[in-house]
C-alpha cells in the first residue's frame, strides 16, 4: 500500500508531530517573550525548508541547463510548489509572531521584503511554467527563472545582517556562538532537520506525481486510455 | 525558435541585474529602513514634511502612559546622547518597556527634539533565554548592535 518515499514521509510527519508535542509542551518559556516565542519551532523550520527547495531548484535549474533539449521540468516544477507552501508558511507564522512582539503584521523592512519577493518569483515560476508550452525554450526559460530565485535565498539570509531590519538578526549560525539556550536550540535544530526532510519527501512525491500525470496525459493524447 | 528563447534569455537577465542593482544601491544607501536618532536630527529639517521611521532604545525612566487617554510618551535614545521625545496615541505592544529597543513611524519637528508617532514597532534582540537565566546584559548589547548599524555619527 505504502512505497518507500511515502512510508518515510508518513514516519517524517510523526517525528514532526512529536516535535511540536515537545516545542508546546517541554521546552522552556522565552523569559522575554513569553510563550508566544514557540512559534519559532515552526518559523524558522519552515523557512529552511522554503530555502531546501530554492537549493534542490538550483540544482534542477542547472542539469536541466546543461541539455535543454531532452530535460523535463519535473523536479524543478516539485520544488517550486513546495517552496512556495513552505514560503508562504514562513510569512504567515512570522506575521502572526510579529503582531503580538512587534506590534505590528507586517513591515517593509529588508527580511520581510526579499522573503516576500521569494513567494513572489516561486508564484511567476508556476505562471512562466504555464505560460510557455512544453519544449527546450520552456526548459531554458524556467531553469534561468529557478537560478535567479535560488539567488534571493543567501540575500535573505544575509539581509539582517547587511541591513537595518525590525527582523531580529540570525540565532543559530553567527559568529560568538548562538544566542539561544541548550534546550531551546536543540529542539529548533531537530525541527530543522526534520522539516528539511518533510519537504524533500514532499519534492519526491510530487514529482512522482508529475511524472504520473504527464504520462498519463500523454497515453490519452494517443487514445491508450 | 532559437532566437525566442535567446530573447526570452536576454529579457530575464536584464531584469535581474536590474532587481540586483537597485536592491544593492537603493536599499543600503539611499532608502534605509529606519533612522537612528542622530541622523534623524541632522535631517531633520528636510524630513520634516515626511513619515519617516526612527530606531532607539526606550530611555529608562521617560515613559508616561495615560490609561484613559491612551496617551503614550517616552524618550528615545541612540545611547550617544542624542535623544528624542516620542508622542504616541494608543496602546503600546506587548514587548515595550523601558530599555526596550523600538522603531516609531511619524512625523518628526523641525529641530529634531520631538516626534509625533503613528506606528510604534518593537525592535528585540535575537537571545532566547528561559526565565532566571540571564542578566540583560546580552540582549542589550545584541539590540544595540543590530539598531545602531552604519551608524554615520559616532558620539
């Protein structure tokens, strides 16, 4: 009934079931912030993985650069969907964040506004994808467009460094050490690798999905089915 | 067919150094996301006539807060001795309080002293720390580091 990818996607969703158990439940308050910090366990998580996508459509991007003209779309159209759930996920956890610590839903400031752009171009990727038929110029319009997103993800990344955000800058990965508690990074860890591996497994169903539909359209096509 | 994608090609490319230039030029020089409060009030003058945002820390002790009135003041600091007095109507965020790191949306007088706010943000810093276990001290210095970044003026 279960095929591999699914079994491991199935016991992937468990491990992040316990995960949330343990970031609602175990894990200790933010003295600052109060409990509304915990929405960090799915924040952060989410936005590594919208960035594992941006990572595996590079990837695409470039094989299927290499030879236009007998590439599919298939991976990259999977992590691009999946990027994008993932993206918006990020903006509304950190929306709903922002409101009771910051005030405020939303603001322009250099975090919020490449992110935003991130949904945006994983959106026109779909639009391009769907706007040109299938052929080597698809390929090589959408592969450049894939290029060009995975770009934004280290200017993200680096945006609360390079400039004056209300975003707080980087927890885990800077240098002096992170400013999080053993626990609470720990836990924040966990749940990255855990999400990253939610949505590779959700990048290999949905392609298998893909790859499906196309040849099953293609049977109707010549009257199979 | 060659020659449409090649077009198709040229199109996205010229848009994206297009997209980069501007991100690169515009947003680390001319368009900052807040002002610190020096520079606030070296410009003043000329930013008078428009909403501009403005990052400090809460000075300790300047803070009424009129319930009834929902009537907000407090002074902001760049913690270099320039200072301005923040006018805000309505209820402050969860998160403010004295020693608090914000950023006010408003309307800042000619001479730079005082500014009327329309949006009041809060600026934390990126510690977290069960209860008990930390002094302050981190979380201030982090705060400070990331509010008063590039600042032009040193004290």
């Amino acid at each position: 009934m279960f095929d591999k990818p699914r079994l491991s996607l199935v016991a992937t969703i468990i491990a992040m079931i316990v995960q949330w158990l343990l970031a609602w439940f175990w894990v200790p308050v933010d003295d600052a912030q109060g409990d509304v910090y915990r929405i960090i366990y799915l924040h952060v998580p989410a936005a590594f993985a919208a960035f594992t996508s941006a990572f595996v459509l590079a990837v695409a991007s470039i094989l299927a650069l290499r030879s236009p003209n007998s590439s599919k779309l298939d991976l990259s159209k999977a992590a691009t969907e999946v990027g994008l759930v993932f993206t918006i996920l990020t903006l509304a956890t950190g929306s709903i964040w922002g409101k009771p610590t910051w005030g405020t839903w939303w603001t322009w400031d250099a975090r919020l506004t490449t992110t935003f752009l991130l949904a945006l171009m994983y959106g026109g990727w779909l639009l391009l994808h769907n706007a040109i038929p299938e052929g080597p110029s698809r390929v090589r319009s959408c592969s450049i467009l894939g290029l060009m997103i995975a770009v934004d993800v280290p200017i993200i990344y680096k945006s609360v460094t390079w400039w004056r955000t209300l975003h707080q800058p980087q927890t885990i990965l800077r240098s002096g050490g992170s400013t999080m508690d053993g626990d609470m990074l720990a836990l924040l860890l966990s749940g990255i690798a855990i999400m990253v591996i939610v949505c590779l497994s959700m990048i290999f169903v949905r392609r298998q999905n893909i790859r499906l539909q196309e040849s099953l359209e293609e049977k109707s096509l010549r009257g199979v089915v | 067919m060659k020659s449409k994608s090649t077009k198709w090609m040229i199109g996205i490319v010229i848009i994206a150094v297009a997209i980069i230039s501007i991100a690169l030029t515009q947003l680390s020089s001319n368009v900052v996301y807040f002002f610190t409060p020096d520079e606030a009030q070296a410009k003043a003058a000329e930013l008078s006539d428009q909403n501009i945002k403005v990052g400090g820390m809460v000075v300790p002790g300047s803070v009424e807060w009129t319930a009834e009135a929902l009537d907000l003041a407090f002074t902001i600091s760049d913690l270099k001795g320039h200072e301005i007095k923040i006018r805000h109507k309505g209820t402050p965020p969860d998160m403010f309080k004295e020693g608090q790191g914000v950023v006010v949306e408003g309307i800042i007088t000619n001479d730079g002293k005082s500014m009327t706010s329309r949006k009041l943000m809060v600026k934390h810093s990126e510690e977290y720390k069960k209860p008990g276990s930390h002094s302050g001290d981190l979380s201030k210095e982090l705060l400070e580091k990331s509010l008063f970044k590039d600042q032009t003026s040193k004290p």
